[in-house]
C-alpha cells in the first residue's frame, strides 16, 4: 500500500500552539514541493489549556482555512482538520466538535483528566513522571495500558480519520529507561491496539517529530509500522510541524525506513 510522501497531515499554527499562520503553512508547503496539507490544530477543550484553539475562535480558524484554500487552492489541497484530543470524561464535547464537520481529524491521547485536573504525557519529561507517580504509583505497564487503552477507545469511537503519534509515550524511553519495547505485555498491548485501529478502517500517521524529541526516531518504532504494513492498514505521513520551516521535515529518512522494510516483509510488498 502507496504512502504519499508529498502529503504533510498534521500541523499547529497560531490558532492552538504553533508559531505560524496558516497562509505560513500553506506557502511554505508549496515552496517545499508539498501537494497536500491538512491544518490539524489542537481541538476546543472545555477546561482551556494554553496550546488549543478556543472554542470563541472555532469558526474564525476554519473561515480562514477557507481564505487560504481560495488564495492557494489552486497549487495545493489544504484540508479543514483538527487533532482531537481524546478523553472519555469529555465525550459529549468531543462528538460537538466532530459534528461541526471537518476533513480530516487526527485522534490523540496526550494526557489523561483526574478529578478536573490534566496530567499529561509528552509535555516534557517531569510532567511524564508527575502523571506515572501520582496517577499510577510508579507502575509503568499500568501507565502504558491506559495509554493505549484510551488509543483503542479512540479508534472505536468514530471520531476520526487517522491515530496520531501511536506510541508517544515512548518520548522519554532513550535506552528503555522506563520500559523495554521488546517484552511480551508491551508488544501484546500495541498488537492489539492495531487490530482495533484495523478494524476500523482508520489510518495511522508516521510522525516524523520523534526524530528531534528524545527518543530521536519516528512515531511508531520501526517494528510497529511493519506490523501495521502486514495488517493492510492504510499510513500517512504528519511532521506534527509547529512552525512553517518544519513542514515536511525527516521525510526522506521516513521514506527510507518504509523501502527497508517493505524489501524485508514476507512476501515483499
């Protein structure tokens, strides 16, 4: 199955937490030979963090993502999207926001909400330790099976298109210093969480940001986008850019990842 490398599906401007417009994004996409973008910032959330768009702005943020499309439309596909921000203590809220209607929605699970207060998982690595100390008592497998619990949750649910950065609890693993992906129960939890994102025909984004976080490589690791390959599951390509400069970024080493592995599958795809 083709991934379309001139496609860049997820990207922040000044809308959420990103430092560039969307007339930012949209030129710099083209200059970088892009055809396809989609405008993916952090959806409305109802207790307002500083990185979402404010839900007083929704409409101004897709009205302008209409501007730009009529100004650039012509050389590239701008797609009206949103990176959803999964919680099931806010269903209800989420589905309003899907109901808007949108091109392309993202589903992530960046944190979890305890009691009204966030805790969160790849802000920065004291606040990763915070959520597995007070909200897990240290236990780092109960930590990754609610992560990718919420992840299947998601994907079940209906509420979007593609799984954004599938392991990105794995941010601060360098050298398995919370958890080695090789044992059994974690390979069991993601294996599992690709049937269920298989079984509803969702997509799964290569995010090319794990390349400058700490962990240094993509999101998924290299063996999980194989076993997504092997379950037909359809994979698009996001930069999770902040800022014009990094559209499309790491790419090409993406690109080159998949070739390897594709060569390698049984039998060769």
């Amino acid at each position: 199955m083709a991934i379309d490398f001139s496609c860049d599906l997820h990207m922040h401007s000044t809308y959420s937490d990103g430092g560039g417009t969307i007339e930012d994004m949209a030129k710099s996409a083209i200059e970088k030979g892009l055809t396809t973008i989609a405008i993916t910032d952090h959806m409305p959330l109802p207790f307002k963090p500083w990185y979402s768009v404010d839900m007083d702005k929704i409409q101004a943020y897709r009205n302008e993502i209409d501007r730009v499309r009529t100004l650039y439309g012509h050389k590239l596909t701008i797609l009206t999207g949103l990176e959803i921000e999964y919680m099931p203590e806010i269903s209800d809220w989420i589905e309003s926001i899907v109901d808007l209607g949108w091109d392309f929605l993202i589903a992530s699970v960046h944190g979890l909400l305890i009691d009204n207060s966030q805790y969160l998982i790849n802000e920065n690595e004291e606040e990763f330790n915070k959520t597995l100390n007070i909200v897990f008592n240290g236990d780092i497998r109960a930590f990754c099976r609610q992560y990718y619990h919420f992840i299947q949750q998601a994907a079940s649910t209906g509420v979007c298109n593609s799984i954004g950065h599938l392991d990105v609890i794995k941010k601060y693993n360098q050298s398995n210093r919370y958890f080695d992906e090789k044992s059994p129960w974690y390979r069991e939890i993601v294996e599992e969480t690709l049937d269920v994102i298989k079984a509803h025909h969702l997509k799964m984004e290569i995010n090319t940001a794990g390349f400058i976080h700490p962990i240094g490589q993509a999101y998924p690791s290299t063996w999980i986008i194989k076993s997504a390959i092997k379950r037909g599951i359809p994979i698009v390509m996001g930069s999770d850019s902040h800022a014009p400069e990094t559209l499309g970024q790491y790419f090409e080493q993406a690109r080159d990842l998949v070739c390897a592995l594709k060569k390698n599958l049984i039998p060769p795809l």
